[in-house]
C-alpha cells in the first residue's frame, strides 16, 4: 500500500532512463556484443568463443579449479534449503551458460488480499500462480540479505529471484491455532509452492513498520518474527510509521531507521541488513539510509531497496548500486503495469536470456562468457570464472 501514484511515475521515467543507460553501457564495452536475441527455442545463443580472449586476461580461472567439465561437489551450503556447493571449472559454466554479472528480479509485494482494493495489491491465487510461473520458469528464491551480500548459493543453470513484502501487513503471515502459517498468507502460499515444486526455496524478506504484521502484543509479535527468522524468511528494516524519507530532516530520518532497529531486537531477531525505503523515496543526505547512528544506536545495511520498476543489475556487476536497489512490483500488464511490473519484466527475461543472471552453482566464483568480463565489479576480479 501507500506508494503515491505521482512519485512511482517520476521514479518510473527515472529508472525507464537508468536502464537505457545500464543497456547502452553493456553495449558500448570494447569488443563486447549485446546478448544476441533468444532463438526459437528459448536458449541463448550468445556464448561465442571470444575472439581477442588471451590467457593473460585479467579472469584466469583461480588455481585451484580442477579441470574436469563436471562442476565437483563440496560440503553442503549453510542455511535452510541451501544446495550443496559445487566447484565451477570455465567448462562446467559455459555448460550451465553462467552468467553471474545477469539482471535478478526484485519482486516487491503489499497486500496479498482476495478483494483488491489498490492496484498493487494482489489476490492469493495472483500470488501463487506467479510463484508456480516462477518455480517452472527455473528461479530460486533467496533473501534481500542474501543477495546484497552476494551469498547467491541457487543450484548450477538456476536464476536467483527475490521475493519482497512491504509493510508488514497481516496477509504476509500469521499463525493458527495449530502454530502453522494462516491460510493464504504470503508465507502459507510460499511453502506450499515449495512443497510441489522442491527446487523452489521457501525463503522471502518481510520488511515491516512498527505492528508488524498488524500484530499489537510484543509477545504474539515477537512469536511472529522469531518464527520466520527460525524458518529462513528475512524480517527486516521499512522504518518506523512509513514517511517519505525525503521530506524529514537527516536526523529524524536517522531516528525513523533506529527506532525500528530497536524494535526488532527487542523481538528478539538480528540486527537488519536490508532496508526497504518507503515509497522508494530516498532521504536528501542518500547514505543516511544506508549507515547511521542516533540516539547512541547505529546501523549499516548491505542493501536499500527502491520501490520500482525493473530487474536489478546483479550485485557483482559494475554499475551496481547497493544505496539504491531497483525493485518490481507484482503485477499484469495494464494500465501503468503495461512496462515495468512483474508479468512484462518476466516475460522480458523469458525472452531475453542471455541478461539474465544464471548461477555456476559455486557460491565462491562468479562465472560469465569471457566477452561479457568487463561487466563484473573491477573489486570482485579476484573471483572471477570467464569460459
Ligand atoms: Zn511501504
């Protein structure tokens, strides 16, 4: 709820702008090909031996990458549903066609409600059957925290996707009589996706005011965030009464971040390492979002998150900015939703995969096609698999 429709244009136009930058950016680096269009069979057909490539090329695969095609596994990944880590050789990458520098949906959700009353909300059935679209199409979800800290652990040839809910409002989750997850909550339609389709990891970020999920007792909501935390779900920062950042002071800001923080430790759950701005709106002073103090509390986050409107650049991209995290919103295609809400910017991707982030399965390497190198953060070298 409550994104104003005249700040989501005029961050619309902006981003509408950002991303033909990001496009004619990727375009434009020497000797580098766009991605060449899907061929009819859905696959990409950009992996093109490189032309100028030499083995002093600033990507050698690291030393210690066997040279097997075959990605090796390792010990299990940490976390809830993690897959087990494997080794990513240049060949086992060019197999799963890698590419670790792609875009990520950012999926941003309000009110998951059975009568919508505000066009961003969506219905249960909208919710679950983008969900299955989803698990089908090849995605795994991981958390906001997951991905600004590029712990992007989503098995070989798999798109990492973000499921995001703002507001923490009571359609997000709730727990019955029996302690499990109300029916048609965002959480119970997650899990039971998960459940038919167990490449699907049941994680998500709830990003809540104060009264998460309309929860009014610090008991019942402390229960509440403990149990999502237990269950891998991201509980984290959206300030405290939703004001436009951009209309306070620095300090009062500031003092909108703390309080939530303050609140989420009395519940009991880790400090936040995400932030949601509400109504994407940025305060005057920008890193004021992203690192601060008052009242004797600090906070960093590895990622803020903007309010629309298209895929994310993966966070080892150059480019990537994690003070300003582009989102999604759930949506069709009508109205504003025409460009830039889920069902165009999913079909988008559908039918442009060579833009899209793939996983080498190796949390440790960033593997992507040798012309595509110079998109990775210079910072992130170190890491680089070019095939
Ligand atoms: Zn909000």
């Amino acid at each position: 709820m409550r994104p104003s429709l005249s700040s989501t244009r005029v961050i619309g136009a902006a981003n509408v702008a950002v991303i033909l930058l990001a496009v004619l950016a990727l375009m434009v680096l020497p000797g580098e090909d766009p991605p060449a269009p899907a061929a009819k069979t859905g696959q990409a057909s950009l992996r093109q031996p490189p032309r100028a490539a030499t083995p002093t090329s600033t990507a050698t695969p690291p030393a210690t990458a066997p040279v097997s095609p075959s990605a090796q596994p390792s010990e299990p990944g940490p976390g809830t549903g993690q897959p087990p880590a494997v080794v990513a050789t240049p060949e086992f990458a060019k197999q799963v066609k890698a590419n670790e520098a792609g875009l990520v949906p950012v999926i941003m959700y309000h009110r998951i409600i059975k009568k919508r009353y505000a066009s961003i909300d969506r219905t249960p059935d909208q919710l679950r059957r983008e969900l299955e679209k989803l698990a089908k199409q090849g995605y795994v979800p991981i958390t906001a925290a997951e991905f600004a800290a590029g712990r992007i652990a989503v098995p070989a040839g798999k798109f990492p996707v973000v499921l995001t809910f703002d507001d923490g409002h009571s359609s997000h989750f709730g727990l019955d009589a029996a302690g499990q997850p109300k029916k048609d909550t965002a959480v119970a339609i997650i899990n039971d996706v998960a459940r038919r389709y167990p490449s699907f990891r049941p994680v998500a970020t709830f990003w809540v005011n104060h009264y998460p999920f309309g929860l009014q007792k610090e008991a019942e909501q402390a229960a509440a965030v403990q149990w999502l935390h237990r269950q891998g779900f991201e509980v984290a920062n959206h300030t405290w009464s939703h004001p436009n950042l951009r209309a306070l002071s620095t300090k009062k800001a500031r003092e909108q971040i703390v309080r939530l923080e303050r609140m989420l430790k009395r519940l009991g759950v880790p400090p936040s390492t995400t932030l949601a701005l509400p109504f994407g709106n940025l305060p005057h002073k920008k890193k004021a979002a992203a690192k601060g103090e008052w009242g004797g509390t600090p906070y960093k986050f590895d990622g803020v998150f903007l309010a629309g409107a298209e895929p994310s650049l993966s966070p080892f991209a150059k480019g990537y900015d994690p003070g300003a995290i582009q989102r999604i919103q759930s949506n069709g295609k009508k109205g504003e939703c025409r460009k830039w809400c889920s069902q165009y910017w999913l079909e988008w991707l559908e039918k442009h995969p060579g833009w899209r982030y793939v996983s080498d399965g190796d949390p440790e390497r960033i593997s992507i096609p040798r012309k595509l190198q110079g998109n990775i953060n210079p910072k992130r070298r170190a890491q680089v698999n070019a095939y």
